[in-house]
C-alpha cells in the first residue's frame, strides 16, 4: 500500500509543479508576446480554471498521502527525516498560497474577464503570475528536497 501512495504522492506533485513550471515559464511569455489584454485574459481565465481543478485534486491527494506515508513509514513526526519536514512544511505553504491565490486574484481576475473590465483583469493576473511564480520557486525546492532527500543529501 506504501507504494500505491508513494506513486499518487509523486504523480500529483508533478502535475502541480510541472503545470505551473509550464504555465509561467513557457504560455505566459508566449500569451504575453502575441496575444492582446482581452484575448489574453480570456485564455488564462480558462487555462487557469481547467489547471486549478487540478490543483485542488493534487493539494489533497499530496497532503493526504504525505500524511499517510509519513505516518504509515514512522513512529511519529519527530521521527521524520530532514527532508520530509522541508517538504512537509513547504508542501503546507505551497497548499495556503494557492488558496489565496484561488480565492483573491484569480476570483478578481473571473469577474473582470466576465464583465469585460481588462485593466482590472491585467491587475488581478499580474497578481495571479506573482504568486505562482513564488509558488513555482517553492514547488522547484521541494522537489529538490524530495530527490536530495532520497540520496542522502539532507540528513
């Protein structure tokens, strides 16, 4: 069973991860450079809903199965090795940043796409591109640990 949770863990994560390293790194450049602020807007207000369902899935199957495999591997948290802790506690922010992220800006940025008001929703995806890049920078440390972890790297 150990395996099963450890395989949906890292699979969820990656979509998460993965889809935000694909989402600023590589579409917003490119809807930045070729599309015009309403046809923009409108294609991340879709891309964004469409990943974030995604989000909420991978935020619940990776804390249920970090919790799982934490607990299921040892005693108690005090026994948790370094990395798991640096993941364990960076994993909670990734999770409160993208609930502000969900509930604030990309809330922000729906209504203004839907009421046509595009320097609004230029404001609230700028505010939606901050914060996901920060979650990015985090999501990237995480994996780093995960993987240093593994090798011994990290105590």
């Amino acid at each position: 069973m150990i395996s099963i949770g450890s395989l949906l863990h890292v699979l969820f994560a990656v979509i998460w991860v993965g889809g935000m390293f694909f989402a600023y790194v590589i579409l917003r450049p490119v809807a930045a450079a070729t599309l015009e602020a309403p046809e923009r807007l409108m294609l991340w207000r879709r891309v964004l809903a469409k990943f974030f369902v995604w989000v909420w899935k991978s935020v619940v199957i990776v804390l249920l199965t970090g919790y799982w495999l934490g607990f299921g591997m040892f005693q108690s948290m005090g026994d948790w090795p370094t990395h798991v802790h640096v993941m364990h506690g960076l994993g909670l922010i990734m999770a409160l940043l993208f609930l502000v992220v969900f509930f604030l800006p990309f809330k922000q940025l729906r209504s203004a796409v839907d009421t046509q008001d595009w320097q609004r929703g230029t404001e609230a995806l700028a505010n939606v591109r901050r914060l996901v890049g920060i979650n990015l920078v985090i999501g990237l440390v995480v994996v780093a640990a995960a993987s240093g972890g593994r090798l011994g790297l990290l105590g």
